[in-house]
C-alpha cells in the first residue's frame, strides 16, 4: 500500500532501465577488431564465472537501487498513521460515545454535556469527507451494549450527520471493547477485507467510559490497515456523587398495613473525582407508579456528609409508608441529591412491590387451630400461630390479617395439571400462594412436589421442615430431587447429646439478608432457644446459605441462594424462583423448643415477609445491563411515558431490546396483566470522573491500536475543522513532510554507496589510474 | 631479374603486374618502401666508422662503390691508384647465407594502434589505401624490405615469402635488382586485401611449402606476430633447424596489445574468424595480459631453445635501434663462428 501508488508502479518499473540501458549500449556499440583474440577468449574463458558474478552483482544492486528510489517516491504505509490513501476513497468509522459520562451536567461542560464536544467533532469529520470522492462512514454508538448505528458504513454523509445530531446521552457506560469488536466483524466482511479505515473513537476518557479493568480485544488485522485517531482524555478532575443503591427495608410492603406506619430505605452513594469534604442532600420521594415525578414534597429528605477522602456512603432514612394507586400496584421511591457534574447519577428510582395480604399455605393434614396443651400442637399449629400471633386461629381471622394462612391436605391430591387432567384444587391453592410450608414432607407423594416446585418456580417462598415422628426419613430424596437441590438430607434424624442453643451471631449473607431487620435484637430472641434433635443437611458452596447456626456451628435453617436459581442457569429459570429455606429442626417439642419460644414469632414473620419479597416482580435494573426479569413477563411497557414503545421479553427472560435509558417500565404477562415493574437507573460504573492519563488510555488501547494519534479538541492545528480538519490536517501534513520515504532513501543511498565501491573494485580503475600514470611519465620521458 | 613466383590460388596483386608496373599508383608505393629502407639502412650506419653490412664471405667477387659508412678496410685502394674512384672489394657469397624473409600476412596482422602519419615518416595521413592506422604487417614489410634491400645491395641473394594459412607470394631467392621490384609486389598482398582478411596462421604449412623450394641451408627471418599455438611454433622451428637452416625470429606485437588498456566495453571481434565477445576490459584485462605474456615468453624461449635469435618489435618502436642492435649481434655471432 503506498501513499502514491501511481509514482511507486512507475518508479517499479523503472527497475527495467539498467536492463534496458546494457542491452541497448550492447548494440549501439562499435566492435572492435582484435588481433590478439585468441587471449583474450583464453583469458575470458578463465574469468567467466567471476565476470559474469560482478556483473550480476552490478546488476542486482543498481536495480535494487532503483527500486528502492521508486519505493521511497512511493511512499509505502509502514505505519498505521498511514493507512489511508490520499488518493482513493476513505473510509471513517467513528465510534461515538453517549455513555453516561457524556451526559450532561452542572460543572462540566455546562448543561449540554461533554456529549456536544463530541458532537462537534464527529460532524466536523463527517464534513471533512468527501461523498464524490467515494468516502464513506460507519458509526458505532458506545452506551453498552454497543450499538450498530450506521454499518456497514455508508456513502451517504449527511444522513449520518443527521443521525449524530439526534445522538442523545444514555445512562448505560461506554461499550468501547464491544464497538471493537463490531468493527472487526465490519472490517472482516468478505467485501470489506482489503480496505483500510480510519477509525475515530471520540470519547472523555475518564475511568468511567474506559474500564482500565477490563482488556480490549486486538482487530486482528494487519499492521497499518487501520489508522487510529483518538480524542485525547479530559485530565480536569471533576467532582461527582452517583447514587447507586435505594433499598427498603421490606422488600414487599402490604397494603393492609395500618395508617401512620413507616418504611426505612437505606441509600447508598459513592464518589469520585476530588474527594473533598462536602455535603450532599438525599431526598427520597414515594408514591405511586404514575406519580414518580419529583416536584411534589420528599418524603424524606437527609445530609450525607462527606469527609476528605471518602468515597462510600450509606444513609438511612424513615418516611411514611406510600399507599399504592391500587392494592397491588407497585409503589416507587425515588432518591435524588444535588446537582454535580453529571446529572443522570443523581435520580435512582426503586419500586417496591404491594400486596394487600400474603397468602401463605401450609400443607398439613386437617386443619390448623389452638390446640391447648403444647404438647397437642403440630408443627403446622405452630407456623400458623407463628404467622398470626394475635388471632385465635380461626378460619375468619386467618383470612383477615395481613398474612393469611390457608391449609391444604396431601392425603387429598396435591397435583398439577397435566395435557389430559386439570389441576387438583390443592394445587391451585399453591399456585396462588406467595409462601408455602410444609410441616409433613413425608405425606407428600412426587405429584405434591411437583406442585410445590412450580409454585417455587414462579416465586412462592418454600419452607421445609422434618416431620416430628419417624427416625428414618425417606422423603429427602423426592425432595432434593424435585427441588432440584445440589444438598444431602440425612436419612435419619440425629439426637444431640446435649440441646444446643442457637447461636445469636449470623454467618455472613451473600444477598439480602433475610433476618436483617430483626438482626440487632436476634442475640436476645435467641436466648433459651435449644436444639435437641435435628435432620442434617449439607450442601456444595454456593448452593447453600446458612441463616441460623447452632452453637457448635451445625446450620439449622439454610436456604437454596437467594432470589438464583438452584443447580440451574438463570436463562433456564428466569431467575424468578422463590426462596427456598430449609429448618433442620422439626417445630416439635421432641426436637427443640423453638415453637414455645418467643422468637418463633418474629422468625416466621421476617422469614416470610422478606422472602416473599426476594422473589417478587419489582426490582431495580441497571441501564445497559440485561435484566433477570420474572418468568412470565412477555413485554415491558414505558410506565414514565419515556416515548418509547413496547419492548417485548424474551423467553430466556432478556429484553429484545436493550435498554439504555433510565427509566420505569412495568412487566406484562402474556395474558396483559401487570406481574410487576422495573426500574433501569444510571450504571454508576459508568459515572466514574476520575481522570485518566493518555499513558493509561494508551496501555487500555494499546491491544486494538498500537499506534495512534491524539486528538485535541481545542488544537489549533485542528480548528476549525475538528476532527475532520484534524484528519485532513494529517493527510496535508504527510503532504508536507517531504515526499519521499526518509528510510526508504537512506536504504537506497547505502545501496548506491554499495554500487559504487562494487563498480570501483570490478572495473579495477585503481589499476587504470596507475596505467595512465605510466603513460604520463613515458610521454614525459 | 627474376620473375616474382605467385601462388595459384593467390590473384596476382596489380604491383606485381609487369604491364602495369610504372603506373603512378605503384610507383608511390615503391617509392615509399625505398625510401623506408633507404632511411632504416641509412640510419643504422650514420656515425658509424664501421659499417655493418659488409660481406659475409671471405672469397673475392667483384667490386661496387663506396658509400659512406662502408669500412675503410675494405676500400680497394689499387682500383682507386688506377681509377681515382672509391671501390669495395666484395667476396664471394656462400651459399648458406642466402636470406629467405618469411612475412606473415594473416587477419591478426592487419591490427594497428599507431596513426600512420606518426609510424610512416613520412607525413601521409593514411596509407595509399586509405589506411590510418600502422599495422603489425605495415611494420613487418617495413622490416622485411629494410633486410631486403640491405642483402641486396651486398649483393647476397634475397628470397621472401608471404603467407597466412599458406604462402600467399613467393619471391625465389636472387641476387639481381629485380627481385627488388618483385619483393615489393610480393609485400603488397596486404591483409587488409578483402580476399585476404579474416585468414588464420599456419606456420607449419608454410614452413612445409618454404622447405621445398629451399635446397641449401639459409638464414630464415620469420616476421610475425606468433599468434598460433606453441606446439605449431615448437614444430615448424623444430623443422627448420633439422634442415640445418639459421632462424631468425622477429615478434611483431602492437603496445595496445601488450598493455590492453580499453575502458569501453565495446564488443572484440576476432580478426581470423574467433567469436566476437562482449566484455569489460578492465574487468578481464589482468587474465588477458597474463596469458599474453605468458605466450610472448613462450615464443622467446622456444626460439632460444633451438638457437636461433629473437627480437621483440613493437609497431610503436622504430625499427632502426632493433635492427642495428640485432645485425650487430649477428655479425658479432658469425664472427665468432666463422674465424674466432
């Protein structure tokens, strides 16, 4: 590839003159009649071989030196710097990024953003080209997941500045190693892959928009076919505080809650850039769905303040519990702060499911009720009375709490529905249900698991006891295996030497902590709780956590992971399954005293109302990020009214379309009913400001461009063109370096040099310089 | 006056021609090679007291004048009491030193580097044929007419032929002045002559063709430049000196052959019949003057090997100093042969 291909092919051929020029002299010379020939063909007999080597070595070099002049006129690309031809038709792919960093802010660049610097630039090389000319462009948008806006690049220059100018700021970070990879694929195509591109990657550089973490794949092409120009990272530091969590602390909050009640959210912020000591304000905002807009009163509002240094906060704060547009419909707190720097970290958005009541079920035989001496009690009596401590158990009371507890009977059928048979009643009862107990696994058969493992499936909290009376039990198996558990369940129950208590120090939680909320006081509910019997259960890591310990560090109740799947992918489950605990320690006289304790209560409660919450539908999402949505939702509908349409859900649970805008979408069922909403908030990863040095960028780049050119956006050189001034800035400047290869002309000034001593030493002129010497002195003489 | 004997297959040259023989054109001509031997003989025996050219017998013949530069020993001086007249006794010319003058007339012959105005002497630009350059051959004609005319005017009997590949022009051996006129027909079978350009050298068979004539013995003076191989020269010399013949051999070379210092690489055409070659002769010129020197030595120490004089003659040298040096050395030899 040459700069000027037209002066390297003619130049090439010039290669042929030295031939040309020995064998025209060949004939154009007068021979010379020799008497004395027969020595001189004796002579060059005995010399031929070395005569006919010098002469090819002459050869050799006085070609090579002209080859080596063609190729210096020529100009080869050696370098990526040079991969586009001044002559031919170009080729920009611009990879424009409109990630979060881009957007706008309060100290930045002002209210438009970094977004319209960069802007400016792009439109500025697209103006630089020229459509007659043949150039074309390509554009990569880099708000994760990259986006293919415009390839394969395209001849049509003005409607891709047009697309540029509509080019907003999202909230997803910038997908710099996936836009790479596009444009390999793009510059790979069988049609594509011989020509040569410059690429322009216009972005801030700060941490947030180049994850120095991670690598950036090399393009795999050949050195010098893709030229590099890249904006040069901002090196001011900029503050900025993201807000990056809004958690409540219940997951679910009931409806039929009393008036007056309040809910406690915990907000989580970080920091960047200068980390001086400052103040930011959190305001927290609650209310319904369709009523998410900030301009009526916070409901709360706090003071983080920040010491010099601190990056991390976290912040707790009280307010009145919002009451649903409806019963059931989500109700969505919304955290703002101050403005800074960049203005779409500063809103975080949560909604938090409601329920009028949870409905709990409780497979047992008969019913549940007060049974009067403790020793009457089952264990189904004691999760009801648990779960409903202020009713007497009554059918009508039962129904009317917040939890109301159900009961069905295994003796009478709990199964699903199958192609040929509708489900039993059991079995629609624990479809409904948002937690399932079972008290007496041993009267289940496998149609009664199946049962429970699509309730579980589709989010129900299930709770797994041993029944009090047999030593060996046979229903582990069914229930490992239905449940698709990676455990091991003894097979008999052992009698502890001693009770145990219950240890009033947790191991540590991986996810939400299910007894978060009565944590401070849980050494003290604990107190007098013994163990004396219990069913083992042992499981592989990760499938398994540990809620509560024994003293001697033997798990007695342990969960299936939090709101995961269990021995499954999430693309398989949706990542929807309902918790699913496990309580070693049937709820028996015979095994512990559990039940008659005063911790039963508040167990059973927290238990339930957190992990009902686990696994419902509302939940908060990360721009640019796909979402684990509930199995079920077929299609996300704009709750905000952001202008968008419909985005349908795949069955792996993946929104078709990714989402990189902030904002609040509902889920949809296939039937049209609303299963839930979620929110997708700023990637805070993305909001990083710190500063980065062009070393840095250089090293994160240096696998897809070894060798590039920065760019400026005040350069003079480049104004007032930009990026395109800047491109054509390069081309004019190879222009005015001087027009021939520097290396190439050294190369052939050694070869002329190497000519000219070969030419010296063949036609021995030492030896005729001496003849002549001698003529002159005989003549003198 | 003998008749000048012409090979067959040889065209008569117009010089030789009787009916022709005083147009002005072959007169020019003969006028130039007297006065080229005139000037030669002339020169050698300017200054000296003692000329080298007396006779080379010890029995009385006859008269003929002085001229100057003869031996006063020799002056008559009973002719001039009676006559008034300078008078040398001239002695009885045996038979063995009759002079035959081998003249090689091959293409190589006809190679020249030196202008002939600077060679002639006599301010021509270019021969009467148009030539400018001063051949080898020009040279040897030069020397044989010189050796000619010397024995002539000793009244000794004077034979001469010419040849290449075979005797071209064969002079028979005489006394009278009229083999003058046929040695210079004879020497005019140039080998510049079309018909006789581009004819290699077969001393051997020219040797065979000489030896028949020839029925005493003879001093033979081969005038050439040897450019054959050793074993031919090895051969003929060895065949004249069974025939108890004394050989005198002159090499005629050109400087520009001796030092070969071309910087053009023109193509070399050969001049009996080799291949042109195409070279740089500054590349092959050390390889070249090696194998011709060693060549030269060849010849010299074959002639010296057999007895016989050598004398190198190079066409841009002037003939006298080499001449003299080489009759000297020969009257100095006989003289020792004869009566030392």
């Amino acid at each position: 590839m040459f700069l000027n291909p037209m002066l390297a092919a003619v130049g090439l051929a010039c290669v042929a003159v030295p031939v040309l020029i020995h064998i025209l002299m060949r004939r154009r010379r007068r021979p010379v009649a020799w008497g004395a020939m027969r020595f001189l063909l004796e002579a060059y007999r005995r010399q031929r071989r070395r005569m006919n080597l010098e002469q090819l070595l002459l050869l050799f070099s006085r070609c090579l030196l002209v080859a080596l002049l063609a190729l210096a006129l020529g100009k080869p690309i050696l370098g990526a710097a040079g991969a586009l031809s001044a002559a031919g038709p170009r080729t920009v792919y611009i990879l424009f990024d409109n990630s979060v960093a881009t957007g706008p802010g309060s100290d930045v660049s002002g209210s438009a953003g970094e977004i319209e610097e960069l802007r400016a630039m792009a439109l500025r090389s697209i103006g630089g080209l020229d459509r007659a000319r043949g150039d074309r462009v390509g554009l990569i948008l880099l708000a994760a997941p990259a986006e293919n806006a415009v390839l394969p690049a395209s001849s049509e220059l003005s409607a891709v500045s047009e697309m540029i100018k509509q080019v907003r700021p999202s909230a997803s970070r910038a997908d710099l190693p996936g836009a790479l990879i596009q444009l390999r694929e793009e510059l790979t195509r069988k049609d594509n892959a011989d020509s040569s591109a410059w690429v322009v990657v216009l972005s801030p550089f700060r941490a947030g928009s180049a994850d120095t973490r991670t690598s950036v794949q090399s393009l795999g092409l050949p050195a010098g076919r893709v030229a590099f120009i890249v904006s040069e990272p901002k090196e001011k530091p900029v503050g900025n505080v993201s807000i990056t969590g809004l958690d409540p602390v219940r997951s679910v909050m009931l409806a039929g809650e009393e008036p007056g009640s309040s809910t406690s959210v915990t907000v989580s912020l970080t920091r960047s850039g200068p980390l001086d000591a400052e103040t930011s304000i959190v305001s927290i905002y609650a209310g319904a769905a369709r009523e998410v807009s900030t301009t009526q009163g916070a409901a709360a509002s706090i003071s983080v303040a920040w010491s010099a240094g601190q990056s991390y906060a976290q912040a707790l704060a009280g307010f009145g519990s919002p009451r649903p547009a409806r019963p059931g419909d989500p109700v969505v707190l919304t955290a703002t702060i101050n403005p800074d720097a960049l203005s779409a970290d500063n809103r975080f958005v949560r909604p938090v499911e409601t329920r009028e009541r949870l409905d709990v079920v409780i497979i047992t035989p008969g019913d549940v009720g007060v049974r009067g001496e403790i020793a009457n009690y089952r264990a189904a009596d004691w999760f009801a009375l648990a779960l409903s401590p202020s009713a007497d158990l009554s059918f009508r009371r039962r129904q009317a709490g917040e939890i109301r507890i159900s009961t069905v009977d295994p003796e009478q059928g709990i199964a699903p529905s199958t192609g040929t048979q509708r489900a039993s009643r059991g079995a629609g009862i624990l479809r409904e249900a948002d937690a399932v107990i079972v008290p007496r696994p041993d009267l289940l058969d496998p149609a009664a698991w199946k049962a429970i493992r699509e309730s579980n499936d589709r989010g129900a909290m299930v709770l797994v006891c041993p029944p009090a009376g047999p030593e060996v039990h046979t229903w582990t198996d069914t229930f490992i295996n239905t449940m698709g558990l990676p455990w091991q369940v003894s097979r008999e129950s052992r009698k502890l030497a001693t009770p145990l208590s219950i240890s009033g120090e947790r191991p540590p939680t991986s996810g939400t902590d299910l007894l978060g909320v009565i944590a401070p006081e849980l050494t003290a509910l604990v107190g007098g709780v013994t163990v004396s019997r219990m069913l083992d259960a042992r499981g592989t890591q990760g499938g398994l956590e540990e809620i509560l310990r024994l003293s001697d560090g033997t798990p007695i109740l342990i969960a299936a992971a939090f709101g995961e799947s269990v021995g499954e992918t999430p693309s398989e489950t949706g990542n929807t399954r309902g918790t699913l605990l496990y309580l070693a320690a049937a709820p028996d006289v015979e095994w512990t005293n559990l039940p008659a304790t005063p911790f039963m209560v508040p167990l059973m409660q927290e238990l339930v109302r957190q992990g009902v919450g686990l696994a419902v539908g509302s939940r908060a999402a990360v721009a640019g990020v796909p979402p684990k949505l509930p199995r079920g939702a077929t299609e996300l509908v704009p709750a905000e009214g952001q202008g968008q349409s419909v985005i349908p859900i795949s069955a792996s649970g993946v929104p078709q379309i990714p989402i990189r805008d902030a904002g609040l979408w509902t889920m949809r069922s296939s039937g049209g009913s609303t299963i839930g909403a979620v929110a997708f908030n700023a990637d805070t990863a993305g909001c990083d400001t710190t500063p980065l040095t062009k070393e840095q960028v250089a090293r994160w780049l240096s696998p897809a461009a070894s060798n590039f050119t920065w760019l400026k956006a005040g350069d003079p050189a480049a104004a007032p063109g930009g990026v395109a001034d800047s491109v054509e800035h390069r081309l004019s400047r190879k222009q005015e370096t001087p027009p021939i290869s520097v290396p190439l002309l050294i190369a052939a000034a050694i070869v002329a040099a190497v000519e000219l001593i070969l030419a010296r030493i063949f036609s021995h002129a030492t030896r005729e310089e001496t003849l002549g010497e001698q003529r002159r002195s005989r003549g003198a003489a | 006056m003998s008749t000048a004997e012409q090979n067959d297959s040889v065209p008569r040259p117009p010089e030789a021609d009787a009916s022709i023989y005083l147009h002005p054109h072959t007169l020019s001509r003969l006028a130039s090679f007297e006065l080229r031997a005139k000037m030669i003989v002339e020169g050698l025996s300017s200054g000296q007291h003692r000329s080298p050219y007396q006779g080379l017998s010890v029995e009385f013949a006859q008269h003929r004048p002085y001229v100057p530069g003869d031996d006063l020993r020799h002056l008559d001086w009973k002719v001039f009491g009676r006559t008034d007249k300078l008078h040398l006794k001239q002695h009885q010319q045996e038979t063995n030193l009759d002079l035959v003058v081998l003249v090689d007339a091959s293409g190589s012959m006809n190679y020249g580097s030196r202008s002939f105005e600077d060679a002639s002497g006599e301010g021509n630009k270019a021969s009467f044929d148009g030539r400018t350059m001063w051949s080898k051959f020009d040279h040897a004609t030069a020397l044989a007419a010189a050796m000619c005319y010397i024995t002539l005017r000793q009244g000794d009997r004077v034979g001469l032929a010419v040849y290449s590949d075979e005797v071209r022009a064969l002079v028979r051996r005489s006394s009278s002045q009229s083999t003058w006129r046929q040695i210079v027909g004879a020497l005019s079978v140039h080998p510049a002559d079309p018909k006789n350009r581009g004819r290699e050298t077969h001393l051997k068979r020219t040797v065979d063709q000489v030896m028949g004539k020839l029925a005493n013995r003879c001093i033979i003076a081969a005038i050439s430049d040897f450019y054959i191989g050793a074993e031919e020269l090895r051969d003929s010399l060895a065949q004249l000196k069974h025939a108890g013949h004394d050989v005198i051999v002159f090499q005629v070379v050109d400087r520009a052959e001796e030092e070969f210092a071309f910087t053009d690489s023109a193509p070399f055409e050969g001049m009996e019949g080799e291949p042109a070659l195409r070279v740089d002769p500054r590349s092959i010129r050390r390889a070249y003057l090696d194998v011709f020197h060693a060549h030269m030595a060849t010849v010299e120490k074959l002639a010296r090997s057999f007895g016989f004089d050598y004398q190198k003659l190079s066409t841009h040298d002037w003939l006298g100093p080499p001449l003299a040096s080489f009759v000297a050395r020969r009257n100095a030899r006989i003289k020792r042969s004869k009566y030392g």
